[in-house]
C-alpha cells in the first residue's frame, strides 16, 4: 500500500556528488580498487570484457585486470592477458577496441571503461606468462581457447604431455598467440548507489591518450 506521506528525503541523499569533480579517474580507479581489494572475497580484478565482430556483433566475457594506470602504455590503460586466437582474439583481430566492466558488488559501485586496444609487447607477455604458476602456464597452453573439444580427455592428455616435457625447468614456452592487450580509455564512468535510487554517476572523457580530461555528472 502507497504510503499517504512519503518520509522527508534526508541530508545524506540530498548530498551533493560524492565522486569528485576535477579527480584525475586513473587516481579515483586506484582509490576504489583498494576499496574492493579490501571488500570483495573473490577476484576484485575481474572484470567484464566486451568485443565487437567487425560487422558490430557485440560479445562479453570475464578475464582479470593483470595490469593498469598511468604508465601502462602513453596515457595510461588497462592490462588483460588471453588467447588471441579465441573468440574474443578474432574479434580484437578485426576491431581493436573493447569495453571493460567492473561492478563490485558489496560496495555497490561500477567502473566503466572504453577505449581503443594495443598488444602487449612479447617481452611483457613472456614476463606475465612466466610470472604464473607452472601449472596455470600448463593449462594455458595446453588450450585451443575457444575451439571446439572432442571430449575432455583430448584436453587432460595435452595438459599431462606438456607438463611432463617441461616439469624438469618447471617454465612453459610462452605460446605466441597467448599476449596481452591494454585498453588505452577515452571514456571511465564511475557509478555509486546512493539512497533511494538517486546513484551519483559522472563520466570523465578525452579525445585522445594526450588530452586532458573533462567531466560531467550524469543524471543515474
Ligand atoms: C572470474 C573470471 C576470470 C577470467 N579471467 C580470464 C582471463 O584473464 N583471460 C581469459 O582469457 N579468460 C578468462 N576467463 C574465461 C573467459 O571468461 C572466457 O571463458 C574465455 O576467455 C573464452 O572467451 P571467448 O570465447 O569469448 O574468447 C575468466 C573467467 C572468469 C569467470
């Protein structure tokens, strides 16, 4: 039942922006990161990653942020690591820029950022890879990500032959196809819940890797 009076809105919700005007957003991102860090009990560095097909189908996956901030690449950008001759690697191939997606859930905040995708150089890509553990290097090349597998067998005999034949180093060549991409943003849009559905939302966004940025509030 409606009620006849509805209860005053209070202070708190009648505050102003909580997300600072003027912030730097590679700053605000570090801010809130720790925040989740501290917050969530599973992967606050995962993410939701969206490609396109070069006809504009779009397509989204989790992977993890491996990577990110003002010196990730000129102007900043956020690192993710994966196959590039999965689904997402074909879409990349033909359409090199994606959107990322963080939404932590008991802080009830979202990050979304967009933005144009460079690789990784081989050498970052050999370092992260090997910066893995020997079994999560295993699994990774043992993987045609993406492609059609007969039976899991298939998958549990390659894992087994490339373990044995690299056990001895404990170190899996990197396979070329497994890199890196970081996403250089234009656009980052923070959004926090606020009382009775009046979020705060503002989005900061730029032209190119060398503006400056600008923002503005955006109604939720
Ligand atoms: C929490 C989470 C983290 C993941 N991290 C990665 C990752 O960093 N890289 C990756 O290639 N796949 C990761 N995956 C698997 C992807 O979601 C996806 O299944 C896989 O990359 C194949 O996607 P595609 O067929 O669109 O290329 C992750 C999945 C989850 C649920």
């Amino acid at each position: 039942m409606n009620e006849p009076h509805p209860p005053a809105l209070d202070d708190a919700q009648l505050a102003d922006s909580v997300i600072r005007a003027g912030a730097d957003p590679f700053g605000l991102f570090d801010e809130w990161f720790a925040d989740a860090k501290a917050a969530e009990i599973n992967d606050p560095n995962a993410m939701a990653l969206a490609t396109a097909t070069a006809d504009a189908a779009p397509s989204v996956r989790m992977v993890l942020l491996k990577g990110h901030g003002r010196h990730a690449i000129a102007g900043g950008g956020f690192t993710f690591f994966t196959n590039a001759e999965s689904r997402k690697g074909g879409h990349i191939r033909a359409n090199m820029q994606a959107a990322l997606l963080f939404h932590w859930k008991s802080l009830r905040r979202q990050i979304r950022i967009e933005g144009p995708l460079t690789e990784v150089t081989p050498e970052a890509a050999d370092a992260y890879f090997h910066s893995r553990p020997f079994k999560s290097q295993v699994g990774s090349a043992a993987s045609d990500q993406s492609r059609p597998l007969p039976d899991r067998q298939t998958y549990l005999d390659r894992v087994q032959e490339i373990w044995g034949a690299h056990e001895r180093t404990g170190k899996v060549p990197r396979p070329p196809h497994w890199t890196g991409f970081t996403l250089s943003p234009r656009r980052i849009e923070f959004w926090i819940d606020r009382e009775n559905r009046l979020h705060d939302r503002r989005e900061f966004i730029r032209a190119s890797a060398e503006s400056a940025w600008s923002d503005t509030l955006l109604y939720p």
